[in-house]
C-alpha cells in the first residue's frame, strides 16, 4: 500500500486548486487597507463635525489615498481572476467601488452631505463584505489546458492516472 501523493497547491480530489498565495495577500491587504481607511473616514468627519476644522482636511486626504487603494484592490482582482484562475464578479465590485469613492469624494467636495453619508455607509458595507469573502478560503477552477491533457491521458489504453 503507497502513499497517495499531496495534489498541487493542498488543492483536494476534486480537481479544485487554491489561489496564488501572493495574489489573495494583494487582494486582502488592500480590502483590509480600504475597509479601515473607510472607518477611519467616519472618525475623522465626527471630529470636523465636533469643531476640529483640521479634520476635514485629513479626511480629505484620506479620500484621495482610498481612491489608490481602490486601484489596487481592482488591480489584485484582475489577478485573481486572470493569474489565480479565481471568479471575476470581484472585478466588477472593485470597479465599482473605485467609481463609488471618487462619486462621495465629489459630492464631499461641493457639501451635499445628503449624498455623501448614505454613499459612505454603503462603500463601508460593500467593501467589509468583499473583505469577508476574501478571507474565506477560496477555490478556484483549474486550468482549462492541464486538465484536457489529463483527461486524455486517462482516456488512452493504458493511460495514466
């Protein structure tokens, strides 16, 4: 009786592989980054609104960085979905969180706060929930290629398996 080998990436019978270790650290280092940027954004208003009129610029300042990490969460999930074989519905949220920050940062800037606090509680809750997901372990399909190989290998007379 041998040993059955460890399949690739700890992945389990089925055929399902993990993502790339760096590409899920990008994807959540930057969600982690953002969701407390977006914190932080509530913190820094509730002392402009206490009378501390230099908060306001921080929170501005904070908004400018939140739009870079919003880059570079679209940028992780493109390589999620593209290097780590992940789904790309991540995408398409990130796209539209980047969309949704520079939106509250414009209507932060002309003082409609009548806009601009609904669209921060949401920006907080879509990014906390993309942040829940990626921490979750992940699966991912395999690779199209290796897997027709296999299939055709195991199909042969005397084929491997």
């Amino acid at each position: 009786m041998t040993a059955q080998p460890t399949p690739p990436d700890g992945a389990g019978g089925s055929g399902e592989r993990r993502a790339p270790y760096w590409v899920m650290l990008l994807l959540r280092g930057t969600l982690i980054v953002a969701t407390l940027q977006i914190l932080a954004q509530a913190v820094l208003a509730g002392a402009f609104s206490t009378g501390d009129v230099r908060m306001l610029i921080v929170h501005a300042n904070n908004g400018d960085f939140l739009t870079v990490v919003q880059l570079l969460t679209v940028i992780a999930s493109v390589g999620l979905w593209w290097r780590g074989r992940g789904p790309a519905w991540p995408i398409l949220l990130s796209v539209v969180l980047l969309v949704a920050t520079e939106v509250q940062k414009y209507f932060g800037y002309v003082k409609n706060v009548l806009v601009h606090i609904p669209l921060g509680v949401l920006l907080f809750g879509a990014t906390l929930v993309l942040l829940i997901w990626a921490l979750a372990p992940l699966r991912v399909r395999p690779r199209a290629r290796g897997r027709k190989k296999r299939d055709r290998a195991a199909a042969e007379p005397g084929g491997r398996r």
